[in-house]
C-alpha cells in the first residue's frame, strides 16, 4: 500500500487541505476562501467562526481524497499550519467559546491600557517571549473578560488554531512552540508556557500543554472519522504557525538559515539560538522555530505585496506582474531617483508606517514612468528587506551567507537579481514556492517515523530553481539608496507624527 501525508493548512483568508507522498511530491489540493467575523459596534473585530471553519475544513479534507484518487487508509499522517495569533478558547468540556482571527485588532483599548499602566510590563515581557503586546493573546482574552465576562468565566483553556484543527481531529488539546509563541506568555528558552505573565495581566490560567511539531498527538478519532472519511489508524501530528513551519519547507532548518517569504506581507527571517539575549529596543519578533532548541528572528514588511496588486489594478494599464517587470527590467538601478515610502523597517516596539506615497517623481516621462515606478517598487521591498536583516544581525551576531527567496514575489527573475543586488547574498529559489503545507506534510514524516527531523526531511525533499549572484557594483548602489531612504522615510515619519498625515497602519494601542 503507498503512503501519503495530508497537510491542513489555515491561513488568513482561505483553509486548504494538500496530499503528499513521502517524497514531498504534492498529489493532490482542495481550497475554500473564509470569513472572518466583524461585530457590529466592535471596531477592529475579526472574529474566528469555528463551527463554519469546520465544516469547510471537513469539506476540504473530503474533496482531497477524491482528488488524489486515493484511499483514506493509505494517509498514515495528518498535521496542521494556521495563520498565526489566532486564538480560539474552550470551555471545560473542550466545547469551543470564543475565537480570533490573526487579523483582529479589537484589543487597542486593552493594549493601551497595559503599557499606560506598567510602562515596563512589555520590555520585561520581550525578553522573555520575543511578543509585544500588538498580536499577542493577552489583551484579546482582557477584551473577553472586559466585554464578554460570562464567556471568560467559563473559559478554561485556549490555543492556536492550527491546535484547534487537530483537536477536531484527535480530541485531544495541545500547542506547540512555534505558534503558541506568537501569543506572547511564553519562554523561547524553554519552549513551554510562560505563565507568570497571564497572572501579571489579571488573566488566568487558561494553558494546554506543550508538545513539539512533529510529535504524535494522537489518532483519528471515530467522530472525526465519520465527519470526513479518514481512517482512525491515521496519526495526528503536531504542526506549526505558517511562517516557521513553511521556512521549514524551503529547507532552513539549520542555524544561521536565511529566509525572505514574499507575499502579501514579507517577512525576513534568520534561524538564530534559542537562548539569544533580546535587545531592549524591541525592533524584531523573535518566535521558537519548529526545529528544537532554535528559534527565529523576524522582520515584517507590510503590504510589499498588495501594494504591487495595488498598483498593477490602479497604474498597470491591465498589463500582467509579468509584462510590468519586463518594462522595469529597462530601467536602470536605482529607478532614477523614486522612492516609494510605504512599509518601514520593523519597530516591533512601536508598530507604526508613513503616509503611502511616491518621493523623486520628475516631469521626464522617458524617464518617471510606469516601468521606473514598478522598478522602484520592488527596489524599496528589497532595500526594507536589507534593513531588517540588517538589524537581526546586530542584535543576534547571527550573519547568513545566502538567502532562500520563496512565496509569490519570487516568481519574477528581476526581483530576485534586485534582493541579490540589494543584500549582496547570494539569494536562492526553490522549486516550491508556497512551501507552508510541504512543512507541515514534513511534520507528518517525522510523526509517522519515515524521517528522523526537520533537517533530514529538507535535505531529501527540497530541490532549487535557480540560483541569483550578486553583482558588487550594483550592491554599492543600493547601499547609497537604502541610506537616502532611511532619511527621506524619518522625514515621512514627522508629517504623521504632528498629524499632518494618516499612517499607513499603526499597531493596536498606539
């Protein structure tokens, strides 16, 4: 009988369930969009509908099947990914109360009122967790207990979501380091639940424990088989938050392992020893990775990709990312001077963007076009891009030598030789891209026995595309450029800081 994983994959927008074989091989997908739940009169509110959840993720899981052709006795693993900070808390009775998407923002008063209160509180936490207060769980389970009381007096535990898929799988409660660790209250050094810092909240204990991706859960329980058709002798296995676990899929499972995930939002993320001291100026989130006793140093660049989307829909002329990178592929380095100001570089701390905008037009349109413009926008993701692993290496001493470049971004060759260009690493493109569900399929591997780790299921399974060497000249220039954005960014800064401008985004309670 062949043998195949089956990946669960619950992202922002979308649950989708993948097959692979044990060669990492994809057989076979199924996908359903989502929605998140907005509350009338709660402002930032993104509720997470488990019951719907479930039901498409049923869907999902049945559809697959049919799709692979195969039988649901010959899938020995199942694992799971999430969106990470989405939370979702049980009753006593493991009977689901309440959930969040990652995306809810509803805890700004909550999260006002913790660093109002006790200045020091999320510094002390940082150094800790790695979390601030942004996205963590702690002032979303305030807002229950503020608004909600009789749901939080039930509350009796929480997890994150892709623990919640698993649970309607097997049964059984858990969290793994790697997403339970982007909900704050929680030890990077020892990988377990920090849990003095809920008592510090006003929370309570509300912990499940702690295995690690990979590690068996349990099995297929029959009310989970009769819901989807899978066989109760398939192993339910933990997984992993989408980020950590799909760098594992690209293969960086070793320290020092560099990574830039291009997608609608980019992180930048270097492998780094789990017990790295934290800096005290909070500029990077710093999460456990799924492979033991390291973690994660990441940067977060916002909206790289919906402002392409954005510009494509609004400037391109109907012209695909394609035929808009053969234009900018004519412009010369440094699009004459453009400088896009949308993201910045990451201050976890103080989570706050400029106004968007475009700085360093000129009235030449043989030289300030769509094509330059483009150009300059892929030019200001890489340089964003530099900084943020920039600053990992001086706050970890951690300096990787190369780049795996992965998610829909990658797909264009210019962009690639740009990040190459800018960072002046040699930047490599794997042969699957959107690598979060063969992470997780990897997860199964280890589970059901067929790979001892992380590192041994990357080696036998991640294959390149290509490979980008920087050019030194060009690498000069954007050194030139990434300094002239800095300031010309700090300037942006000033006009949303006296009010003159809207920010582009801003953290809950800023």
């Amino acid at each position: 009988m062949k043998q195949y994983f089956l990946s669960i994959d619950a992202g922002t927008g979308s649950i989708r369930a993948v097959i692979f074989d044990t060669l990492g091989k994809q057989i076979a997908i199924a996908q359903h969009e989502w929605n998140h739940i907005a509350l009338e009169n709660v402002a930032g509110s993104m509720g997470f509908d488990c019951i719907h959840g479930w039901e498409l993720t049923k869907q999902c899981i049945k559809e697959v099947v049919v799709k692979a052709k195969i039988s649901a006795q010959e899938i020995i693993a199942i694992s799971a990914s999430s969106m990470r900070e989405g939370i979702v808390v049980y009753d006593k009775d493991k009977k689901e109360l309440w959930g969040v998407a990652n995306v809810d923002s509803r805890a700004g008063y909550e999260v006002g009122t913790l660093k109002n209160m006790y200045p020091e509180m999320e510094k002390e936490f940082y150094q800790s967790s790695g979390q601030t207060f942004a996205l963590s769980a702690a002032p979303r389970l305030l807002w229950l207990k503020n608004n909600q009381p009789s749901l939080y007096e039930k509350a009796t535990y929480f997890t994150m979501i892709s623990d919640w898929i698993l649970f309607k799988l097997s049964g059984e409660l858990a969290s793994e380091p790697s997403n339970a660790g982007t909900a704050g209250a929680f030890n990077l050094t020892n990988r377990d639940w920090d849990k003095e810092q809920f008592t510090k909240c006003g929370l309570k204990d509300l912990f499940v424990p702690i295995l690690e991706s990979g590690d068996v859960l349990g099995r297929i329980s029959q009310k989970a088989s009769d819901e989807t058709g899978l066989s109760v002798e398939t192993l339910v296995v933990m997984g992993g938050g989408d980020v950590q676990i799909g760098t594992a899929g690209l293969g960086a499972n070793r320290l020092g392992d560099a990574v830039v995930l291009g997608g609608s939002f980019w992180q930048q993320v270097v492998n780094i020893p789990s017990a790295t001291h934290l800096s005290g100026d909070m500029l990077l989130r710093v999460n456990p990775h799924v492979v033991r006793n390291m973690s994660q140093a990441e940067g977060i660049t916002f909206f790289t990709g919906l402002v392409m989307r954005w510009f494509r829909d609004a400037l391109g002329g109907d012209r695909s990312y394609a035929q808009l990178e053969a234009l900018a592929s004519q412009i010369p380095v440094g699009s004459h001077g453009i400088i896009p100001i949308f993201s910045d570089s990451m201050k976890y701390g103080e989570w706050i963007h400029a106004s968007p905008s475009f700085i360093g037009l000129g009235l030449d349109s043989s030289k300030y076009n769509i094509g330059s413009m483009f150009r300059a926008l892929e030019e200001n993701a890489c340089i964003v891009s530099a900084i943020n692993l920039d600053n990992i290496k001086a706050f970890s001493g951690v300096s990787p030598t190369s780049l795996t470049f992965a998610s829909g971004a990658s797909n264009g060759a210019l962009w690639s030789q740009i990040l190459a260009d800018v960072t002046g690493l040699e930047v490599k493109v794997p042969v699957v891209k959107e690598a979060t569900a063969l992470g997780v399929a990897m997860a199964c591997g280890i589970g059901a026995g067929v790979y001892k780790s992380f590192e041994e299921a990357g080696e036998n399974i991640v294959k390149l595309e290509k490979t980008y060497i920087s050019n030194p000249s060009n690498f000069q220039a954007y050194q030139e450029a990434k300094e002239k954005w800095k300031k010309v960014y700090a300037k942006q800064m000033e006009l949303v800081r006296d009010g003159t401008l809207e920010p582009m985004w801003k953290a809950p309670g800023l």
